[in-house]
C-alpha cells in the first residue's frame, strides 16, 4: 500500500466517519436515557436540507448548521412526544419519524436541487503543515470535522461525571429507580431527546455543507441506520463511537480507493460488513450483552402507579 | 378556528370507536385530519391542496387506470404487512419485510434466470417457492437468534434489511447484470413463462389474488386453527403458555420463517409482475410501510386490508402530485406520517400488546 | 452523617421513658378482597431493633409500606417525634429520615455502586466528584463493616453485597430509621450474622431498625422487641427477653380451629404405584431463585403429600422441576414409573400431571383471551380436528360444563376475556381446566389462596376426591391447617431443602411452625443429605 493510498484512506475515514460520529453521538444520548430513534435518518435528512437552504439563503454555513441543529432538536420534540407522553411504540414511531423527515426534506431541499454552495471553509491546524508525514489532503477540514472528536468526549463527560447524565443514565436504566431516587423519567428523556436532535442535525448538515456542498434528495443514504448499528457496535459508549464511525468510514474509502486501484472486490461486499460485524458483535457479547444496552431500552414509561 | 375544534373533537371521537362503523369513523377521522395537516403543508410550499385532493381522488378512486395501480400497489403492501403482522402475534417485532422482500425477489429471478426453458405451470410455482424460502431463511436467521434469546428480534431484523439490498446489488452490479442497457444496473428480462399473469389491460397481477389468500389463510389460522390458538396465547402470556406445555422455541423459529416466506412472496410479484426483471431499487420501502400498515390494523386481518389500501392511494398520490403539481414524490411520505401520527398520538392508555 | 443527636436509651429497661421516634396509631389499610392493616399500633423507638414476625400475608408488608409513604393508610396516624405527619410519598418519608431497604432491590445493576449511592445523595453536585463521595462510602462502610468495592459494577455483586449497598445508600441519605424488608430471605448464614452485627453496630450509634421476618433464630439472635403480627392485626408486642420460640409461634400461626374438611377413608394401600419420584434433585437458581438442594420425594396413587413452608423457599422451583419448566441440574425425575428427567412440559402434561400454579392471572391464564380459549389451552392436541386445522370449541365446553359440575359450581361465561373474572372464579376455571384433563397426578401450588369460604370447601372437597378416586396430589400450601386436614403426609420445605416429613396425626401445627421458620424444632425428622 502507497502512502498516496494510506493517507487517503485515513483523510476519507475522517472525513466520511463525522458525519457519522455526529448521528451516533446524538443516538447514543438518546438510547441512553431509554428511547431507540429508529427515526435517525429523518433527523439527518432535515439537517441536511436545513443546513443546506439556510446556507444558501443566507450565505453564513454557521447559521446553516446552526439552524439544522435547532431543526433536528424540533423533530426529535416531535417523537418525543409519541413516545414520551403518549408511550407509543418506539419501533412504529421511529419508523414514522424516518417518513416525516424523507417527506419534509425533499420539500425543503427541493428549490437547491442542482444548486452548488461554498460551504464550510477547510483549514489546516495550525502547526500541522509542519509535520513530515503530513499531505496537503490529512488535516485539511472543516471546523465540524475537528470539533467532533472534542463532542464525543464532551458527551463522555455529560454522562459519566455530571449529575445530569447520572439522572439520564439511570432513566435510561430503570425509570421506576430512578424516580424512586427522585428524577423526573419524562422531562429527562426529553432534554435526552432535544440534546441528540440538536447533534444528530449537525451532522445531517455536515453532509451537505461540509461534504457534498449541494442537496440530494434521501442523501443520507441509510445513515442514520448505520449509527444506530454504530451505536451498538460501540456498546453506548460515546468514545468508542469515535472508533466505530472512523473504521466504517475508513472501510467505505479503502473500498472506493480498492476500486479505483482497480481491485475486484464488489462493493456491495464491501458495504455489508458493518452490519454483519454488529450482528457478529452482539452475538459474541453473550451473556454479557445485557449490560451493555440500557435496561429499560424501548420500553415505555408510564409511572408507578 | 373549525379545524382546532375538529382536532379537539376527534381524539374523543376515535377513543370511542367499537364496532365496524366506528372503526370506519375511525379511519375517516384520521384521515381527514392529516389531509388538512398535509394541505396547510401543500399551502405553505405554494400549492393549491383542494386541487391536488381532487386530482388524487379522481385518479385513484375515479379512473379505471388509476385505482388499477393502487391495486398493484396494494399488493406488496398486504404480503409485508402479513409478515408483521405474524410475529406481532407471539409479541415479537419484525420490521425486516423490507429485507425479506428482497431476498424473496434475489431467489426468485434465480430461479427464473437459471431455467427459463420450463413450461410457466412449473415455472412460476417454482419461482413462487425459491421466492418464499428467500424470505424466509433471511428471517428465520433473526427468529433462531431471537428464540435463542441471543439477538432482539428488532435490532437483528432491522439490520438484515440493509444487507439484502447489497446481497441483489451484487448480482445486478456483477454476475446477473444484463447486456443490453449497460448504463443500468438490472438483471437480464425474464422469458414470458416467468411473468405472473395480469388482469385486462392493466398493472393487476395474480399477485392479488394470491396476497388476499395469504391473508385469508392468515386469518383463518390465527382464529380457527390449534396453532393460531397457541400463538395467541404466547403472544398474551408467554409465562402460562410456556406452563401449559407450548414450545416457544419452535414457534417463534417457524414463525419468522413463514412470516419472512409472506414478505419474499412480495418480492415474487414484484420482479415476476411488474419489473420482469430483477432491477435495482426494487422496493419503495414497502417493508416499512408494511409494517405500519399491521402496525395499524393492529394484525387485524380486514384492518389490513383497509389500512393497505388507504396507504397505497397515499403513494399513488404521490405520483399525481408530482405530476400535476410539480411536487417531489416524496413529499406524499408526509402524509403518510401525518396519518400514523394522529393514530399514535391519541393518548389510549391501552396500547396494543407488542408495540414496545 | 451530620444528624441531629439522637436521644439514645439503653436497649432495654428505659425505652418507655423516652418518646418514641415513630409511633403508628391505628393504621388501616384494605386492597380489593383484603384488609392488610386492621388498626395496626407500632412504636419505635431510637436505638432499638424492632423485628416485625409474622407469616407472609399477615399484613408486615403493607405496614412498612405505609410508613416509608409508598402506600397510603386509609385512616390512622404517624406520629415523628411526637408530631403527626402526612406520608404522602417516600419523599417525605425520607425527608423525616425514614429509609427502606425493598425485597427486591433497587438497585442498577449496570452502574457502579458509587454512582448508585450518587443518585440517591440529597444534595449532589452538578458535576459529580465521585473521589469525594467514594470517600464518604469508605468512612461509613469502615464504621459499620460494610464494605463493598465502591468502583465494581452493582450486577457483579453478590447478593449480600447488594443489601450492604443498600444500607449505605440510606446512610448517606441520612436516614435514621432503617426499614428492611425480609433482609434475610436471600442471605447466606455467614452473611445474615454479618448483617446482624452491622445492626448492633447501628443500634449503638442511636439509629432506628425495623426488620421484617418468619425466621424465629433471627428475631431471637438480634432484635431488642418483637411484634408479631397475624391476618393484618398486631397479634403481641414484646420485648426480647420476654420472648421464647414457643410462644412467638403460639402468636404467630394461633390456636387453629378443626378443620371442617378433612381425609376420611383409610391410607393408600403401600403397594400403590408411584406416580412421581424425584431423587437428589438439585437445580441452578438464577438470580434471587431459592435453588432446591438434594429433594427426595416420593407420591404415590392415591396419596395427598403436602408441602409445608414459607413462601419463597423452594415452593416454585417444586412445583417447576416437577412440570419440566426448570431442569435437573443434578438428581433425577421419574412419572409414572419412567425415567422423565429430560421431558418437555408438553410431554410431561401429556404423561397426566395436572399443575395449578400460584398466580392464576400470571401463570396459567392468558388474560385477555376468552374462558374457553383459556379453557382449551390446557390439552390443545385434544380438542383439535383435521390435525389442527380447527378447534373443536364444542367439546371444550362440553369438557368445561362437565368440570364445572364435578366441582358442583356453575361455569362462567364462555366467551368472556379471562381478565374480567374475579380471583375466585379464576382459580375455579384453572382446576376445570386441569381436572378435566383427567390426570393422574395434581401439582397444586397454594390452590385456595385468595378464595372465600366455599370457594375454598370446594376445592378442598375436590382434592381429597381425587386422591379417593386413585389419583396423587402434590398440595404445596403455607396453611397448616389446610395441610393437616388433608395430607397423608407432610414434608417440610425450608431453604430449598425438605426438613422433615411428618404423618399428619403424629405430630403438631406447632413443630411443623418451627421447622418452617428453621427453628429446628423440638425433634426433626431431618430427611438425610
């Protein structure tokens, strides 16, 4: 394998892998505090065609990824209200929400179909020109791509060394013991859900103004299911979604650089190892599988009484 | 100002649904009340949604042509939400008709690729059987890990339905891939034996008629037979049935196979009928929908049958929006959601077993 | 922690002298069929271990309930420190500094014990120092033996470990009265000493405990006074030295009227053949499961052997190892002659056992499907026709009028969702359902529990027909006198372990009583192993 070839693979899993580390990031929250959003790609397509209008209307991408996470945060609002109020069925919601944001993304992206934006400007860390090994393509991104790895450890820290992500985690656990302790199972979930909303949209609008600078229609591809595999395959833990979401990422690229390389590995064998891997990895758990998912995961909380 | 107090009105009047009338009024209700929510979002992007309701209803329900391909749509719709709506029973979630869907079609085109010289008596049951064991096998993987109590049934069904697509990709792409449009990716036509029959001059395929049997047959084991009977208790009490000598394991195994059988049966009908081929992108995410629509019916057999057709004039009026008003076809997804939205945010304190 | 002093009497002699810390007046409360509390009076005092004895079902429970303000009393008051109070939560209960250790643990087990102590800490910092409170768990774990590795994940503690957990949660919440319910129930011998001196221990430092048992060696090894509580009402209070094993037993099961029902007609002939035989079984419990340890036990046609005990020390693993649910993780199982240790329920049914487990709602009925639905599901492959392509509804009901009849009761409903029964009638359609299968054996798991006087005539008088009629019953109850009046013989339960096996008419309530709350009894027939 050339350098050429490493830091190629390296540079695409980064930049493939963000967007990724950003919808598993946000699921990560949510499945924490008990709540599986099967509706993850709805997020990230409403983030992807918010992001992209606002920066196109405005010209700021700031304010466009700004608005696609606030607009992510809504549309969890939005399941969380048929999960969290009503206890409706979280596979059956989260499927709706999928719908509702294929739908209203391909309204909102379609006056930018075909319409090319500027996007998120790149830029090299300070002082990484200088390294030896350094190219002019590794470490060359955008603010999103350096400021994910930094969430990832932010969440880490919500959740593990606050009293805040104490409560979500035990909500995510046991409500019943948790509200023996004292929380409100309800309002946590929701601030759960506002929280992931708020960064899976981010990363929805990091497709399109960091990546492909333009606004498909159903862009995302499947994403949002692959973070929520991600999300298993990381055991829940947000620092090791960091190591999910870059090797998938680095698998997606080494298969286009392997095709480009000429090489005769179809793809579409290439693409299934992630899901194959976390069925592969969830079946290796055993009897330690339980837990690693939180207890009172998909289940509806609906008081004590 | 009339349509908060319809909005008002209609949760109460939904809550109090008994009897076919009401489960009628039900259906209307809800309805009406996402077509009003869909039509402020058809006012807000510019659209006359009066018009696009007309045009809907008089191509789906007023044109000879047009209700045609509801039906045809109708039709992959029935076999998913059959294969929901089966492990529903026992309790369990398979929202992965989509994946069995796809591996019924792979199967299915092997078998019409592979003998194209077969009378079509022989053929088609033929590819009928290699459509159901596609499906099947992929679902019994997720109903053996599942009665093993090893895997979730949803986490591994749901992650299934992304490696079927990939699995007929790889064929198209590679050893099945047909000569004569290299540009796009599909299977070589099937020979005219292979092709499931059609009614008149339209879309409508044998694969009604087959879809209804299944659901009868499907409603007819649930509510006559011993096995139906034991299902039900599983699903109502796994702790008593277990005591009364039920063997889950097996059920839950046999289950999913049968309930991924049903869903590579749409798969079937779709390549045999309507592509004649197996092509790229096959399904409209008709496994989803599937799911939902038993979801909805709440694995009520006649449930389906309505729940089915009202979603596939759904998704043919995405085509006429995207006709006559110029709207994307995805859009008509929106109504889609707006409809399970407004059912599964009534505030029913009972919901339905299995949902969660 | 930094409690306020408390008024610290010695354990004895001057407890009257000093108010009481709490004081329960006439405590009612009543669910749906049961009055739980009946003008139920507690005091507690500070510095004192108060065990509340008393058979399951006597109401211990539901008092505690009430005073940690999980339930609600439906009249009677609480006195704290000589003031009423209003439980109307376990908020407020704990803001008085009442804590309660439930049989069924709350803890997490995916989290830490540290940060399970964390969550329940009044005043938790937003960003959590988990050094610091690591710290406080070592200082009071130190003072109190109750260490435990502040770091390890809660699932990976042993059970006695959970419970130490538990009592420190409600340390450094700043609780001063304890409430434990059945603390010992899953414990070790080694471990319930241990538990014991970490109550001495508290007891010294001025902090309230009440303890929930049936074990009288425990009441009498550590608990400063004794009240003893029989059908929801305070059958005695008394203080430790007061207390013998003999009348604490006498207070606990009373004098017990004669039987109306009762076996007439002889014993089994010996010769009779054994229907189910199981030989040094033991089985793997999961989780807070008794294990059974090395049961022997033998029935024969024709026989009723009744299964003493308290609940909750074996009686549900029987009763399973017998139908086939749970496996033989050593021993073997033998129906009708035939070696059954590997059988399936479905074969071990078909072979003619008849079970009725103790929750008929949860175990043997399917709630929302229909009476005759239910009724069918006890023989399926009997009422199918054409292989099972239809179910033959009229010949279950046929069947179901007939069983009703023998029971000389009138069948419910048909088509009726099981849910909307009563207990009774529920009870009554689980022994249709398995007498009609006209079994050879009958494992019966608290069969009258619940029911009313007739109710319970009935299915007494159903029992001992069937034994006349050849059959063997298994009758596991916690009713003595239920037991005595129907048993050919008697087996004690207690820890997994059958204690002793008695014929009714050559021993007394009164050491059956003992042995079921492990107090050895005056001469154990202890069954080998």
């Amino acid at each position: 394998m050339s350098l050429a070839l490493l830091v190629g693979v390296l540079s695409g899993s980064i930049s493939y892998g963000v967007p990724l580390l950003y919808a598993t990031l946000g699921e990560v929250l949510v499945e924490r505090a008990g709540i599986i959003n099967l509706g993850l790609e709805g997020v990230l397509l409403i983030g992807a065609s918010v992001g992209f209008g606002v920066t196109f209307e405005t010209g700021s991408p700031a304010l466009g990824v700004l608005a696609a996470a606030l607009a992510g945060a809504l549309f969890n609002m939005v399941f969380g209200f048929l999960v969290v109020s009503r206890g409706a069925s979280q596979p059956a919601s989260g499927l709706i929400m999928m719908f509702l944001g294929m739908g209203l993304s391909t309204l909102i992206g379609n006056p930018y179909v075909g319409k090319q934006i500027a996007g998120l400007s790149k830029f090299q860390i300070p002082g990484a020109a200088g390294l030896p090994w350094a190219s002019a393509t590794l470490f060359n991104y955008d603010l999103l791509v350096y400021l994910a790895f930094p969430l990832a450890a932010l969440v880490w820290w919500l959740l593990y060394h606050t009293r805040w992500g104490l409560s979500l985690r035990a909500v995510g656990e046991s409500p019943t013991a948790a509200f023996a302790a004292g929380r409100r199972p309800a309002l946590l979930k929701y601030q759960a859900l506002f929280l992931g909303g708020l960064i899976a949209g981010i990363g929805g609008a990091h497709l399109s103004v960091g990546l492909t600078m333009t606004w498909n229609q159903g862009m995302t591809a499947g994403r949002g299911f692959i973070a929520i595999a991600l999300v298993i395959f990381s055991k829940w833990h947000p620092l090791r979604a960091i190591v999910g979401a870059v090797l998938f990422g680095g698998a997606v690229t080494l298969q286009l650089q392997m095709q480009a390389h000429g090489t005769m590995i179809s793809p579409f064998l290439l693409d299934m190892i992630p899901y194959l891997l976390t069925l592969a990895v969830l079946l290796l758990w055993g009897g330690a599988r339980r837990f690693a998912a939180p207890a009172g995961l998909g289940k509806p909380f609906r008081g004590t009484e | 100002m009339g349509m908060s107090r319809v909005a008002e009105l209609a949760p109460r009047l939904l809550r109090r649904g008994r009897g076919l009338t009401a489960a009628l009024a039900r259906v209307v209700i809800t309805a009406a009340l996402a077509l009003v929510a869909f039509g402020l979002v058809l006012l807000i992007i510019g659209r006359n949604p009066a018009r696009a309701y007309v045009d809907i209803f008089r191509y789906a329900l007023g044109s000879y042509y047009g209700f045609s391909e509801v039906l045809v749509r109708m039709i992959p719709l029935l076999f998913t939400a059959v294969a929901a709506a089966l492990p529903f029973k026992l309790g369990l979630i398979n929202i992965g008709g989509e994946g069995q869907l796809y591996l019924g079609a792979w199967l299915t085109s092997w078998a019409a690729l592979t003998f194209p010289g077969l009378p079509q008596a022989v053929l088609l049951p033929l590819m009928m059987l290699m459509g159901f064991l596609g499906g099947g096998l992929w679902a019994a993987v997720a109903g053996a890990l599942r009665a093993k109590g090893w895997v979730n049934e949803t986490i591994s069904t749901l992650l299934l339905n992304y490696v079927a697509p990939l699995i007929v990709n790889y064929y198209i792409f590679g050893p099945w891939r047909s000569a004569e449009a290299a540009s796009y990716p599909q299977s070589a036509a099937f020979v005219p034996a292979a092709r499931l029959p059609t009614f008149g001059n339209t879309r409508v395929h044998l694969g009604l008629v087959l879809a209804l049997v299944v659901l009868a047959l499907f409603w007819l084991f649930m509510a006559r037979t011993r096995w139906g009977l034991e299902m039900r208790a599983i699903g109502g009490n796994p702790e008593a049935a277990r005591r009364v000598g039920i063997n889950l394991f097996r059920y839950i195994l046999i289950v999913f196979f049968i309930a991924g059988g049903v869903a590579g049966l749409a798969g079937m009908a779709e390549v045999s009928a309507i592509y004649g081929r197996l092509p790229q992108n096959l399904s409209p995410a008709y496994g989803f929908i599937g799911f939902l629509v038993s979801w909805l019916a709440g694995g009520n057999a006649l449930g389906i049958v309505i729940m089915s057709f009202l979603f596939a004039i759904i998704t043919s009026g995405g085509l006429i929006l995207q006709l006559t008003q110029r709207v994307p076809y995805a859009a008509v997804n929106i109504l889609l959601a707006l409809v399970l939205f407004i059912v599964l945010a009534q505030p029913v304190r009972t919901q339905k077993r299995g949902g969660g | 922690m930094n409690n306020p002093p408390i008024p610290r009497p010695s354990p004895e002699g001057c407890l009257a002298a000093a108010g009481p810390l709490i004081a329960l007046r006439g405590i009612t409360k009543a669910f749906p069929n049961v009055l739980a509390n009946d003008k139920v009076d507690l005091d507690i005092y500070p510095g004192e271990v108060h065990a509340l004895l008393g058979e399951n079902g006597a109401g211990k429970s539901t008092l505690v309930k009430v005073l940690y303000g999980f339930y609600r009393a439906d009249s009677g008051e609480v006195h704290f420190l000589g003031q009423r109070v209003q439980l109307r939560s376990p908020l407020d209960a704990r803001g008085l500094g009442i804590g309660m250790v439930f049989q069924d643990f709350t803890l997490i087990p995916a989290m830490s014990v540290v940060e399970n102590i964390a969550l329940f800490l009044p005043r938790l910092s937003a960003v959590l120092d988990k050094r610091q409170i690591v710290k406080r768990i070592e200082e009071v774990s130190e003072r109190y033996n109750l260490q435990v590795h502040p770091w390890a994940p809660v699932w990976q503690l042993s059970i006695g470990e959970k419970q130490k957990v538990e009592i420190l949660k409600l340390l450094l919440a700043d609780a001063r009265l304890l409430i434990l319910d059945e603390p010992t129930r899953v414990l070790a011998p080694h471990e319930v000493e241990a538990l014991f001196q970490v109550f001495a221990k508290l007891r010294g430092d001025g902090y309230a405990i009440i303890f929930i048992t049936h074990k009288l060696p425990e009441v009498l090894a550590c608990a400063d006074r004794i009240t003893v509580m029989r059908r929801g009402r305070v059958a005695g209070a008394l203080l430790r030295s007061e207390a013998t094993e003999s009348s604490l037993v006498a207070l606990m099961f009373g004098a017990t009227p004669p039987a109306e029902v009762s076996r007439r007609g002889g014993p089994p002939p010996l010769a009779a053949p054994p229907l189910l035989e199981l030989r040094g079984v033991y089985t793997r419990g999961q989780g807070m499961a008794t294990s059974l340890a090395g049961i022997d036990l033998l029935i024969r046609a024709g026989e009723i052997v009744g299964v003493a005990g308290v609940s909750g020390n074996g009686q549900r693993e029987l009763g399973d190892v017998i139908l086939g649910l749970e496996r033989c993780a050593r021993g073997r199982r033998f129906l009708m002659g035939e070696d059954a240790t590997g059988w399936s329920v479905a074969r071990v049914r078909a072979r003619g056992v008849a079970f009725i487990p103790e929750e008929p709602l949860l175990m043997a009925t399917v709630p929302l499907m229909k009476v005759q639905e239910n009724m069918a599901l006890g023989e399926t492959k009997r009422y199918e026709l054409g292989h099972g392509f239809a179910v033959d509804w009229g010949s279950v009901r046929r069947d179901m009028e007939q069983a009703f009849q023998m029971l000389g009761l009138e069948a419910p409903p048909f088509h009726v969702p099981v849910r909307a029964l009563s207990g009774g009638n529920l009870q009554r359609l689980v022994l249709a359902r398995e007498l009609a299968r006209n079994p050879k054996l009958i494992v019966a798991l608290y069969p009258t529990r619940g029911l009313d006087v007739p109710s319970v005539m009935a299915v007494r008088r159903l029992l001992l027909e069937a034994r006349n009629a050849g059959r063997g019953v298994l009758l596991i109850s916690e009713d003595l006198e239920e037991l005595f009046s129907l048993s050919d013989r008697l087996v004690v339960l207690y820890r997994g372990r059958l204690v002793g096996q008695f014929k009714p008419e050559e021993t007394t309530i009164n050491e059956v009583g003992h042995l079921m709350v492990g107090a050895g009894g005056p001469h154990g027939h202890e069954q080998g192993r």
